[in-house]
C-alpha cells in the first residue's frame, strides 16, 4: 500500500509515519508550506501559520531522512491565503468567530495538499495524517469517531471532509495516547519527541491579519447604558471576559457582536448562555442528511463537552435546542454532532439565542 503522509515537523505526523512504514506501507512524505515571507510579520510562539514554519520544514525532512522515505515541499501559500486567511479576516470584521483550522483540513490538507502532491508526480493510494481521531466503515459510508484519547477530539475539526477523502484517510493515531506517541516517537529515534505541540493556528497578533482600522465603538451594557469605547468589533468573542476595557461591580461577558451598530454588548454570565443555536453550511460526514428531527450531543467548541439537544434537520442546515444550555456559543464557529464517540455531521453558527 502506498500512502503519502503530511508531514507537519511535530511528532504526531512523524510517529504516523514511522507507524506506517513499520507495518509494510511505502510511505512518502509532504509538507505544505503556508507561510510566505513579507505578507505578514508573525511571531515567536508555536502555530501552524508564521516564520517558524522554516524550522517545521527542517523537521520534516530530517525525519524523513531518518526514515528513509521521500520528502517533497508543497506550495499551498496563495491558496491557503485566499480560502482561509480572507475567510478568517472577512468573519472577524462581520462580528463572527471563524475557526480557520476546520477550513483549512477540508480545503487545503486533505483537499489541495495531496492534489497538489500527485500533480507532481508522487504516487500513493492513500493520504495519512496525525490527526486523533477513527475512521470505521460503514455499510456504505466511513465513519468519522473520535480518538481514543477522550482529551484530544480531534475529530472535531475533521467534520467538513467528504466521503472520497475519508474513504482514502488514515490516521493511525486515533488508537493511542499523546503519551503513547511521544514514547513511540523516542523508540522510533525521531527528534522531533519533545517538540512542542502547535497551540495555535497562527504565530503573531491575530488583528495584524485582518488589517482593519478606524473601527472605535461603544460597549453597552444589555441594559442599554453605555460603559465605555472599543476599538474594533474584531477584537471580540461572545463569551469573552478579559480585555473588555470596561469597570463593573459584576463580572461582564461578550453577549452580542454588532458590526451594523458598531456596538459591543456586554451582560452576566446568564446572557451570555445560550439553549438553542441554528447552524448553516453543514456537512454529513458518518450519515446521510437527515429528514427528521432526532437526538445527539453538540459542541460548540473542540474542548468542550457534549451537550444533550434536539436537532431538526432544515434544507442545508439543522437547528438544535439543548436545554442544560451553552456558555458563548458564537457565530462562525462550528457546532458539531455526535452520537456517542461518532461524528455525525456539523455546520457553522449562523445565530443563538
């Protein structure tokens, strides 16, 4: 079996493709390269998106060295600039949350990454990642689960992948621990067994990307009183605490984004609590669209848990109403379906109430 890996430089991709290539497969490596020198400024701090991506580079080719395997560098700059940097930056300055890595796995790492990489000539059958997360087939769809490292769903941020990509996946970690990998990592002689982990998804101030300016408001208490002036309804979550720039007897919570207005609303934690959401854009991934209302778990965020609701199904998306109630669900991020530990589908927030 021939499978291409995308290599990242972290030791979750590396230990996939030590895995694979122990159990037979002919294994190759690619990297995407993001990052384009002068666009942006970046920062120091670990991310999937900044300058730091020349030593991630370096990384993967010294573990393909030590592996014996080939590595090719793909250039994915100006598509990942156009389908999730001007994505992000168009959902922040509209007041909503994007989430830019469940854009970039649909469209670029398991879309354009292995597109690109045949285009050039590598042959493989299958593409592998270090994702932690199960695919399980069906009677006639692959399933996407969770890992079996209950604190890292990945599987989350893999709902929007079709069913041609899942059938030509593997994610060979899914069965493990984070520790476990790092272990496998030290026994397999990779470098790479104690790097840091990405912890976001690009290095330097995040508003340096959505180059807006002139954006000074009012932040309102629900109440309608006026506590005091924003710079930008970018710079604002629903749910958001810290960094509000406003004194309180009480602690206050981003309940409302307003870019018509303007306005940032502020209000207890009880306002800023949701029991009902509707999503748009949704992608089925383990199930056919359904055509009647049923029950599941939902989250609103990949670290979160799930929560009991009630889904209706609509023409391109689904309601959900879950009484026990979600702290800052925001718009533009993604609320994803589950069934125990399977993924059943997911769409992005389009309101909350």
């Amino acid at each position: 079996m021939k499978v291409l890996v995308g290599l990242s430089g972290g030791v979750d991709s590396a230990v996939t493709a030590a895995l694979l290539k122990r159990r037979g497969c002919r294994v190759a490596g690619a990297t995407m390269s993001l990052w384009r020198d002068g666009r942006y400024r970046g920062g120091g701090k670990d991310a999937c998106f900044g300058p730091g991506e020349k030593e991630d580079i370096e990384a993967a080719a010294e573990v393909s060295r030590i592996l014996d395997i080939p590595h090719a560098v793909v250039d994915c700059s100006d598509a990942y600039e156009r389908m999730v940097v001007e994505h992000f930056r168009a959902g922040y300055r509209a007041g909503r949350t994007p989430n830019p890595c469940v854009r970039c796995n649909g469209a670029i790492k398991f879309g354009l990454l292995p597109r690109l990489a045949k285009k050039a000539g590598m042959d493989f059958e299958y593409f592998a990642t270090g994702h932690y997360a199960r695919l399980i087939p069906g009677t006639d769809r692959m399933r996407l689960h969770t890992g079996r490292d209950g604190g890292k769903d990945q599987a989350y941020f893999l709902y929007r992948l079709g069913q041609k990509q899942l059938r030509t996946a593997l994610m060979p970690l899914g069965e493990f621990g984070k520790h476990q990998v790092r272990r496998m990592a030290l026994e397999f002689g990779l470098p790479v067994h104690d790097r840091p982990d990405s912890q976001d998804f690009y290095s330097g101030d995040h508003r340096e990307l959505l180059r807006a300016g002139g954006g000074r408001g009012r932040i309102v208490h629900a109440s309608g009183r006026c506590l005091g002036r924003h710079e930008g309804v970018w710079n604002f979550t629903i749910g958001q605490r810290k960094g509000l720039g406003v004194s309180h007897p009480t602690p206050l919570y981003v309940v409302e984004i307003n870019p018509e207005r303007n306005e940032i609303v502020v209000g207890d934690a009880d306002a800023a609590t949701s029991h009902a959401l509707t999503a748009v854009d949704v992608n089925w991934v383990s199930i056919p669209p359904p055509e009647s209302e049923f029950t599941a778990g939902v989250k609103v965020r990949s670290s979160g848990r799930a929560v009991p609701c009630r889904v209706f199904p609509a023409v391109g998306g689904f309601h959900a109403d879950f009484p026990d109630g979600i702290f800052g669900v925001a718009p533009g991020q993604s609320a994803v379906l589950y069934q125990g530990d399977m993924v059943l589908g997911g769409g992005i927030i389009d309101s909350a109430k």
